[in-house]
C-alpha cells in the first residue's frame, strides 16, 4: 500500500502561519476530501503537499512500493487539478495533449487521441485554449489529470466552472481512473466533488492540530 505521509508540517506567510505541525497519513484505496472555505489554506495544504509549495516547517514523503521518494522527487508521480492552474493558451487542444504526454504516461496504455475522446472536446480539438470557455478549460485540465499514470492524483475544487452534464462526466472520468492512487481532493463543500471519498478533513481543524 502506497502511503502520502506529513510530518509536523507548517506554512506561513510572512509572519501569519496558515497551517501549522500538521501531521497526516493519506494511503491508496482512501480517498480524502479536505474541507474548508475559500481563503482558509486548504488549497495551499494540497500544493504542499503535491510538492508544488515548500512548507517552512515540516516534511513530505511518498512511501511508493515499499521505497521512500523525497518531496523534491514528487513531480513524476503527481497529477493536480485546480481552477487557477494556467494552460499553454496558445496551444490547440491536440497540442495541449500532445504536450503533456511528454511529461506523463497515459492510464490503461492509451493513446492521445484517446485522451481527446475522453474529454469530450473533439470538435474544438483544433481550437486554441485561449478561445476556450471556463467550463471547457476545466475539462481539460481534468482530463489531463485523471487520466495520468499517477500513484498520486490531487484535484482542487474539481468541479468548478462545469455545469450538470460535466459534472456527470467528471464523476465518470473518476470511476473509471481512480481506483488504485491516493488520491486529495479540496472542496467548499460541494458533494458533487468528492462523492466518492471515504474520509473528510477540515483544514480549520488542521490549522490549529
């Protein structure tokens, strides 16, 4: 069993700390939700903890197949999701594909154009993102996410900007490629985003463990 560990973990800004010595275990086959209003931490803690943010206190490791990876070593084994993640906007969608295939393996051995299918995008796949709408530029990023080859899959607030057809796909999407990755996902509350998640956080709690 694959393990997330955090041990005494703190971040601040400037002399505010937003969280401090928290101490989690997140393992494979238990989908955490992380509970919290916008501007209590909550998405800060996920980007600590996928390794995209430094903590000032504290450490992360990944227990992947009985051998321990270091935070600096997260990237290869992370896909993240998150409204404000920013896309190559001058990219198609077939490029925006083809790209980050360079960085991940697909799930299952599929193939790009199988990605594009899976998006639902296949008329826009020659469009550039820039001309993209919110709801259209979440599913992308959702796509990009889920269907990675991760051990570790972390999604912020997954189902903003799509209407109720997308977040039927969205649950979908998670069906099908969730099972076997520790997965995080941070939400407002919104049930719809962590349907599936068997254990719930409130990061107000953590601020203050």
């Amino acid at each position: 069993m694959n393990q997330l560990v955090a041990t005494d973990l703190g971040k601040k800004f400037g002399k505010e700390w937003i969280f401090r010595h928290v101490n989690l275990v997140f393992e494979t086959e238990q989908p955490t939700v992380i509970l919290g209003s916008n501007g209590s931490g909550k998405s800060t803690l996920l980007q600590v903890l996928a390794g995209a943010t430094l903590p000032n206190e504290g450490s992360i490791s990944l227990i992947l197949n009985q051998r321990s990876v270091a935070a600096d070593d997260l990237f290869p084994h992370v896909a993240f999701s998150a409204p404000y993640l920013e896309l190559m906007e001058e990219f198609t969608l077939e490029e925006m594909i083809d790209f980050h295939s360079g960085f991940k393996t697909w799930q299952n051995q599929l193939r790009n154009a199988d990605i594009l299918s899976l998006s639902g995008l296949e008329n826009a796949r020659k469009k550039q993102l820039k001309n993209f709408s919110s709801g259209m530029r979440q599913r992308v990023k959702l796509t990009l996410a889920i269907a990675s080859q991760t051990p570790l899959l972390f999604l912020d607030e997954p189902c903003a900007n799509l209407d109720a057809a997308a977040k039927k796909w969205y649950g979908d999407l998670i069906g099908q490629f969730g099972n076997g990755r520790i997965i995080i996902v941070c939400s407002n509350s919104e049930q719809e985003e962590y349907f599936f998640c068997t254990r719930e956080l409130n990061v107000h709690e953590l601020k203050t463990s």
